[in-house]
C-alpha cells in the first residue's frame, strides 16, 4: 500500500500499520522531536529516502506549496512485521 496522510493524521496511520500488520510506503516527514516519530522509525524496515526539494514537489493544479523544504519528506517503507 502507499499512503501520504494529513500531518494530523501520521499517529492514527502508523497505529493502524501496527495493529493491522501492513506493509506500507509512507511519505511523511522526517521529524524526530513528533511525539509519533518512535513509532515511525521501529516499524520502518530500512533507511527512509529522502524526497528532493523542488518546487514542483508539491502543487495542486496552480496552487504550489509554499515552502515544501520545511517538509523535509521521506519515503518511509514500514511493516509491523519486521
């Protein structure tokens, strides 16, 4: 499965990975001070890698992010059963 959630929504996704034993790529970001982080990286599976920062990583027809670097987003491969 592949799943970029809402930054709200990281916690609830990532208990959901580990109660229904799921094998996930994850984009989210990399930020270790989220209280969700510990649970992100005991279910990644390896390294995450990280997305570049370009313009044009995030947009919406005409409407681009604004500062997407802020992010700092990977791609997180996850799996409850590691």
């Amino acid at each position: 499965m592949y799943a970029f959630p809402p930054i709200p929504l990281i916690a609830r996704v990532l208990r959901k990975i580990l109660l229904d034993g799921s094998r996930v790529i994850l984009i989210c970001p990399d930020w270790p001070k989220r209280s969700w982080y510990p649970l992100l990286r005991s279910l990644s599976v390896q390294q995450p890698l990280m997305l570049p920062v370009r313009k044009d990583l995030l947009y919406q027809g005409p409407i681009f992010h604004p500062d997407p670097g802020r992010l700092r987003l990977a791609a997180w491969i996850l799996s409850s059963s590691s």
